[in-house]
C-alpha cells in the first residue's frame, strides 16, 4: 500500500481492500466505477427504482397552467422532477414543449441545491436562486424574506413526499401552492438481497454503506423491522462506515436514531462522497 511521508496510508490508496455497500440505483455503475478505480470492492444491492408517476394526467394539467403564466414561482427540488415534467410535455404535448420553456424562463425559479440549477441550465434558463445547503428547510428560511402573499408558486415534490413542512409554510405566508409530483420510488431490491445486506453489515463483512438517498434507508429499516432485525441492523451500523451523500440524507439517518460517519463537506454527489470516503479512511 502507498505510503504518506508520515507513514500512514495515503488518501489515494485508502480504499484498497475496502469493501463498500452501494444501495444507489440510478447512477450504480458509475458510483461502483469511482470506488472501484480506487481499489474498493463493491458489493450492490440497488435498492430503489425512480419510475414516471403512473398517471401523467395531473402533470400535464400542472404544465398547462404553467404555459398560461399561472405561476409567479416556481420551486424545483430536485433535478430529477424537473426532467420529468418536461418529459411530460414532449410526451402528451408535445407542441407545448418550446411555450413551457419559454414561460418557465419568466418564472422565479427557485433551485433546492445545484442539481435543479443544471437542469434549468440545460434549457438555458438562468436559476433565480440557489438554495443550500439543499433541504427543504434551507428553501424555507431562503423564502423568509421573500414577499409571498396572493403568489402562485407551483412545488415539484418527489416520490410520495407531500413535503407538509414546506406547502404549511408558503400557506401560512399567504402562498397558494400548486404541486406537482413527476416521479415515485419503487423496491427494486427484494427483500432476501436486502437481508443479505444486513448479514455482511452484522458480520462486518463490510467497511461502509454509501446512502444516496433518504428512500433506500428507509427501504432498508423497513425490511429490517418486519423481519424483527431492526435493533441488529442499527447495532451493525454503530460498528460501520455510514457515509452519506448530503444534508437530507443524515438528517434521515438521524431521525432513525442512526449517525452518519461521513458527508461531503459542501458538494453533494457522487464525486465528493468518494472523496469523503478516502478521507476517512486514509485518517484510521
């Protein structure tokens, strides 16, 4: 193993022989390619699904009201929405496509974190505002300043979120909110590969679990609980790496009464949670 000056570990090397957990879905290659390339040993277990909500008929309305100038904001909260909307429209209505754009880009677009921004990029539309860190508490208290009373601010959720916290704050500052969910979460891993997970994380027969979503904890504490292994799955984490992707996820962890090892201190992909990763491990 490469050495520093001082003898120990350098952070290049520090995940050679490490074994990772990797519940991602969505980007599973290429996150299992990063720690990979780094001499980790990855063991997969994809635990949840991003599918197009199943009915598209109260996107595309959401979408019309948008192109006829309904909306005076609009908060996006992930990238992934974002896309998902528009896909929508090119799918039901497809020459409603440039007029949605256009429209949008006279909206106060507010973006939870730089993903959002991306996407808006990407349609050259400039973010209004960037919140972080990206939660839906820093949306609020980026909001609190804001004049929002008789505004239609239309929400992107995400999954079966309704975001309450959210919706009770635009209502109480005189907001009507107008929401939309593009996408839900779906199992994808059965239960049998979820309980194989827990025994390596028991046997300790892995050094980390990298979470990237709240949805894949909360997939995992539910299979944990009905099969009466919640109290050895949380005590096999108290001995594990539990790295986390960004702020809404360790505020998850932390409402599960479990603490996360790691997070990126100030960028919240895959890149800075490998990062994060050989930070850590270089330090022990």
């Amino acid at each position: 193993m490469n050495q520093s000056a001082h003898g120990r570990p350098s952070v290049e090397s520090s995940l050679r022989g490490r074994r990772i957990a990797v519940p991602e879905t969505r980007s599973l290659d290429v996150f299992c390619r990063l720690l990979e390339e780094r001499g980790a040993s990855v063991l997969r277990c994809p635990m949840v699904a991003i599918l197009d909500a199943p009915d598209p008929e109260p996107i595309a309305r959401w979408c019309d009201r948008l192109v006829a100038g309904s909306f005076d904001r609009v908060i996006w909260l992930t990238g992934e929405g974002l896309r998902r909307t528009i896909k929508v429209v090119h799918r039901t209505n497809p020459v409603l496509e440039d007029a949605f754009v256009r429209q949008l880009g006279q909206c106060f677009n507010l973006c939870r974190g730089p993903k959002p921004a991306r996407e808006l990029r990407a349609l050259r539309i400039t973010p209004s505002l960037i919140v972080s860190p990206p939660t839906t508490e820093g949306v609020i208290q980026a909001l609190r300043d804001h004049r929002l009373a008789g505004q239609h601010v239309g929400v992107q959720l995400y999954g079966d979120n309704p975001n309450t916290p959210l919706i009770q704050f635009l209502e109480q500052a005189g907001a009507l909110a107008d929401c939309v969910a593009p996408y839900i979460y779906a199992d994808r891993a059965s239960e049998q590969e979820v309980l194989a997970l827990i025994d390596a994380l028991e046997t300790r027969a892995v050094d980390a679990i990298a979470l990237t979503s709240a949805p894949q904890l909360r997939y995992l504490l539910r299979v944990a609980r009905a099969h009466g292994r919640e109290d050895a799955l949380k005590s096999a984490l108290d001995h594990t790496c539990v790295a986390s992707v960004g702020p809404v996820v360790t505020a998850s962890l932390e409402a599960a009464g479990i603490k996360a090892t790691v997070q990126p201190e100030s960028q919240f992909f895959l890149k800075p949670l490998t990062r994060a990763l050989e930070q850590y491990f270089a330090d022990r």
